[in-house]
C-alpha cells in the first residue's frame, strides 16, 4: 500500500504514491490490475483507468490487491469494475512468500485445503503466513481467498444462467447467507442486482450466457489482455506442440482438454479485442462448474496474459541487437502451463529432440496412457505420473537410461517425494529437480519457465535459442550468451523468446 506517514504529510512527497497518482490522473490503462485506487471521500475503489474525477490525493490511498480494500471498508466501483481487469504481474516477477500465496490462491487452493493446506504448501504455519500476507498485501489468506471468490461468483452471475444458489457454492462460497453477505459488502448490490446489471449492452461484452450439455458446463468467457499482447506467436507456440486426442490448434486459435480439480474440462481459445485492448474468448465445457476458478488461473497463466508487456519491450529494445525483433513482434509472451505435472515429462521427453519427435512420442504416450474422456471432442487426457511410473516402460522409447530417468521422475511424483505448483520458489524447485538423475539445467529451468512463469530464465543450453542469437547478431556460444544476456535482466525470459523466434526466421 501507498500512504501517507502522517496527518500533515503529503502523500505526493512519497515517490510511489505520486507516479501511481500520475497514472492515475492520465487514466493509463497499462496500470489496471497493477494497483488499485482507494477513494475514501467516496467509500469506492477502482482501477486506476477509471473515467471519473480524480480524487484529491489525500482522500486517495493505493492498494495491491482488491482484499486490502475491502479489509479497509471499500466497496467496488461500479462504473469501472476494477476485478474485471488483467491481473497484477507482480506475482510473476516476485518470487517471496507473498507472490507465492497469491499464485495459489489464485488456483483456489483456499477453497480446496484450508489456510492450514496453503500454508502447508508453503512451508510456513498459517500464523506466520497470516502476518506476512497482512503485512505486504494489507490483508490476510481468508481475505485474499473472499476477494477471489467474490470475483468468480461476479464471473458467474455475469456470465452464465447458473441459480444464485448454484452460483454461490460454485465460486467456494459456504452458504448462501455468507455469499450475498460478501456481494453486498463489496458491490453495494445483490447477486441478481449484478446479474440485472450485466444483461445491459455495456456490461455483456465481459461474457456471455452459458448452456449445459450431458452434465457438463459450457461457458464463454472473455479474458482481458495487458497491451501489447502478441497472442498469435504465443497460439501458434502451442498449437505446434499440441498432442493428438487432446489438443489441437491453428494460427488463431487453441483448444485442449486438461484435468482440473474437480474433473476433466476443455477449453477453446481464441484472439478477440483490439490491439488496444486485446483480449482472449475462452469457450470452456467443465464437468464441475466449481472449477471455473482454477480454470481461469490456469488459462492466464498459460497464454501470460498479466504480464507488464510494455515495460518489457520497452526494456528489450534498448538493447539494439533486439530492437527490431521487438519492433516486429510487441507484446511476446512467455507460454505458461494448465499442468505442471504436464510439463515435466513433456521437459522430459523434448529434451535433445526436434518438436516434432518429442510432439510424436507425446501422442503415443497419451494414447496409450491417457485417462480416456468423452467431452468437447476430445478423448484423452495427459497421463497421470502415477500411471507412467506403472506402464510408462511399455511405451517410452530411447536409452534406456533416459527412459529410467523419465520413470524415476514419475515414482518420485506419483508417491509425493517430488510436489511441483504454481507455489514453488523457482530457486528451490530448480534444486529439487537437478538432483533427480536424467535433470539438467536445461530441463529444470524450462519446467521453472513455464510452470511458474518466471519472467529471467535465459536457456542458453537450447541449441535453437544460440542458432537465433547468432542470427541477431549475438553470442552463440552458452557461456558467452549467458553473460551477454545479464544486460536483459529482470526479463531474460522474453528475450529468450525473441532468440527462439529469430531461430525460425
């Protein structure tokens, strides 16, 4: 939080507070979702693109995260609908305590193990995580996890025909009464009021309705894009690696099926909006609409969309040997995960391979291994560790010691001795992983680059990213690149993508 230190400060003295209170005032919308804006003459928060008045700054305080001002009595604002915005970077860029409880609320992990399972992921007692989260976000894990769960039951009556009832069970709510208790405190409304509110023309272009099929949930869902955002590189990224019975893509466009919580979903994404204001459709089919949450953090984080991506490309282009790569393509993105069990043995198994072998030993194992499903079109889901680690022998393929390395991994994820999420510090799960036999530090930091999206991982032990260096003009050699790329800190790994992109060039 930005605030003053006293009744006679001025809080535009406090350099934080004053250059959010100028992107404030030119109503920048490259900062929605970065801040918030606490209006306390009026008892609102908003994003800080908001159309109205500015306030005066001393009425004005500035928040990361919507719990801490609903913990300070604010209501949100209902011309701006700051929750329906990108999401903060920050929990990408940082990698303490806070930024990694937040990515695991985010998932829902709140709803589905406790504050006591979220510590525990951690590593912390819930009284100390409690007063870390007070203390750097303003307010505590159940706080977090209500604003998060009032966001998806706004997703919810907003975007689908779902009862009221239905709705307050889905987004984690456990009764009723505590459901319209929170929408009222936070939105000054009811839940019908918002779902009234939402069938006006201006407010349906967030979602729209859903139908259900077999028992299943179908909703569409509009995802909202930080400018610049190239979704095209980032699609086509995907959709050559997609595996057979499960994805499947285009240049435009990239569905999957993937394994939630609460059971199998498929998601259907393509680009929408303006290069102004990009945005992503994303036509989802859940077999329990509970999962929507979980969901919609997955698909974020996959497709990168929070990401500050103009001050990375701004960052990127001073360097002119990256300049114009930046010019060609603003807006990269660093592809993300849905499963980061997924991704390890898709690590795994990519390793010293073309695309498009590891992509074909990939569709053998899931036809052979996969969990099969019948939903979206689509018939299997990635297998599970457990069921690589009991069959992966009769499918994998190559040295015998990779595949031992490959079954070893999957042992080791199948009985709990090796956990991977979106809660992990990229320094501790890159050690855990290089002490397994088969895990190089290629291995490890792709897996940390997609799971946990950490935006300063260089790769220089891919040959494809050296072989587009050298064709920027850049180091091709490991050591050397690597020393090269220190200048791209802290966004190494958007500039890796710009070295993969020139490979194919």
């Amino acid at each position: 939080m930005a605030r003053t230190t006293g009744p006679a400060a001025n809080p535009l003295d406090d350099p934080v507070f004053a250059e959010r209170y100028r992107a404030m005032n030119a109503r920048d919308t490259r900062f929605d979702g970065q801040f918030i804006t606490g209006v306390h003459s009026t008892g609102i928060y908003c994003r800080p693109s908001c159309p109205a008045v500015s306030p005066k700054p001393g009425n004005v305080t500035f928040y990361l995260t919507a719990a801490a001002a609903h913990e300070a009595g604010l209501r949100a604002c209902k011309r701006c609908l700051p929750d329906a915005v990108p999401g903060s970077p920050e929990w990408n860029m940082r990698d303490d305590l806070a930024a990694r409880a937040m990515r695991l609320i985010s998932d829902g992990t709140v709803e589905r193990e406790g504050v006591p399972g979220l510590a525990h992921r951690l590593g912390y007692t819930p009284r100390h995580l409690g007063r870390v989260l007070t203390a750097e976000l303003g307010a505590g894990p159940l706080a977090l996890a209500r604003a998060h769960r009032a966001q998806t039951a706004r997703l919810l009556l907003t975007g689908t025909d779902l009862p009221i009832t239905d709705v307050a069970f889905a987004a984690g709510f456990t009764s009723v009464r505590q459901f319209n208790e929170t929408i009222a405190e936070i939105y000054r409304t009811t839940p019908g009021g918002i779902r009234a509110a939402a069938r006006r023309p201006a407010a349906a272009a967030q979602t729209e309705a859903t139908q259900t099929e077999a028992g299943a949930a179908t909703l569409s869902l509009r995802l909202p894009a930080r400018a610049p955002f190239d979704g095209a590189s980032l699609l086509a990224f995907l959709s050559a690696r997609s595996v057979a019975g499960m994805e499947t893509g285009g240049d435009t466009s990239y569905s999957r099926a993937l394994r939630l919580p609460h059971g199998p979903a498929v998601v259907r994404l393509g680009l929408i909006g303006t290069a102004e204001a990009p945005a992503v459709q994303c036509d989802a089919t859940l077999a329990d609409v509970a999962d929507l949450a979980p969901l919609v953090a997955r698909v974020r984080r996959l497709l990168d969309l929070d990401a500050d991506a103009a001050a990375i490309d701004a960052a990127l282009s001073a360097d002119p040997a990256l300049a114009p790569s930046v010019r060609a393509a603003p807006g990269l993105r660093v592809p993300g995960a849905v499963d980061a069990d997924e991704i390890v043995f898709r690590a795994l198994i990519g390793q010293q391979v073309s695309v498009p072998a590891a992509r074909t030993a990939l569709t053998r194992l899931t036809e052979a291994l996969g969990e099969p499903i019948d939903l979206g079109g689509f018939t299997r889901l990635f297998p599970t560790a457990a069921a690589i680690a009991e069959r992966g022998h009769e499918v994998l393929r190559g040295p015998a010691r990779r595949v031992e390395a490959i079954i070893g991994v999957a042992r080791a994820l199948a009985d709990g001795s090796l956990h991977i999420d979106v809660g992990e510090s990229r320094d501790d799960l890159e050690a855990r992983l290089l002490a397994l036999p088969g895990i190089g530090p290629w291995t490890a930091g792709y897996i940390a680059l997609r799971v946990l999206g950490s935006p300063d991982i260089l790769l220089t032990g891919d040959l494809a990213l050296r072989q587009g260096a050298a064709r920027l003009g850049l180091p091709g050699e490991a050591r050397t690149l690597a020393a090269y790329g220190a200048r791209w800190a802290p966004w190494r790994s958007y500039a890796g993508m710009h070295l993969w992109r020139a490979s194919k060039a």
